[in-house]
C-alpha cells in the first residue's frame, strides 16, 4: 500500500473530526437510542430505528478515522523549499498559453480545487509529475484532453 501522506493542517482536521465524534456524536446518538427505548415497544419505533442507524454511522465513520490515522504520515513542515512535496506551495506556467497556476500539494484525502489556492493531491496526475521537481524543472503531462506542458517558477511552504 502507498504510503499516505497528509499536511499538519489536514491531520488536525482528521483528529478535530474523531475528537468530536468520539466525545460528542457518541454520547448525542447513545442519548436518542435510551429516549427511543423509553417510548416501549422498538419493533415499530422509527426513533429507535433512526438512532440505531446514525450509531452505526457514527462508529463507522470512527473505526474509518482510527485506521487512516495510525497509517498516516504528517509532511515536514520544515522541508526544504528546494524540492516540491506534501505541503509545498507551487507557481507553475503552463508553456503553451503562458498561463501562470498557483497550488498547494497536499495528501488525496485533503484535496480542495475549489479552494483559494487549489489544493491538489501528491496522487493526481498533476500531483504525481510535480513531487520532486525542483524551481525550472519542466514537465509534461499526457491525459484524455491533450498534452500539457508546465515549467515550475516557485516553491514555498
């Protein structure tokens, strides 16, 4: 299996979501299940259905975030700006339309284009032809809508 990294950014969110799961979801579906079998009999009780649904999502959503949490790697917020990586902020130009793209490399379960500075993965096409590159290195990627050809301006974190 393909070793998985995340930013520091991104694993905070991860532990934020298990914290609160586990501390506060938990106890909020375990109180609507005791409330649901106060009213009687369960057999016919929609509460008690719902409730035993929303635990069953909520510990599974929990047993899915302990086990990508003990397989990840936090990228090294001090890496050098020398190489593209996890975490790295890059400026690319794209050589054929001299279009300049800023992104920030992240792990695939971070992955955001929509934000500010798009958040692409290390996994993605892009992602992949960028991880280690330094600044003037030039690429060139081949998918289903032609060639591009893209020349690495600046790294930063």
């Amino acid at each position: 299996m393909a070793e998985l990294v995340v930013t520091q950014e991104g694993y905070d969110k991860l532990v934020a979501e298990y914290e609160e799961l586990v501390s506060v979801r938990r106890k909020e579906v375990s109180e609507r299940l005791k409330e649901a079998i106060s009213y009687g009999d369960i057999s016919e009780n929609a509460e008690y259905d719902a409730a035993k649904n929303e635990q069953a999502e909520v510990e599974e959503r929990i047993f899915q975030l302990e086990n990508l949490m003990k397989d990840l790697k936090v990228a090294d917020k001090t890496q050098s700006t020398e190489f593209i990586g996890v975490g790295s902020k890059v400026e690319i130009k794209n050589l054929d339309t001299n279009e300049v793209f800023t992104y920030l490399i992240v792990g695939s379960s971070e992955a955001d284009p929509f934000a500010d500075v798009p958040k692409i993965s290390n996994a993605s096409e892009l992602g992949k032809h960028l991880i280690d590159k330094s600044k003037g290195d030039k690429i060139e990627i081949n998918v289903p809508a032609g060639k591009f050809r893209y020349q690495v301006k600046k790294i930063s974190r």
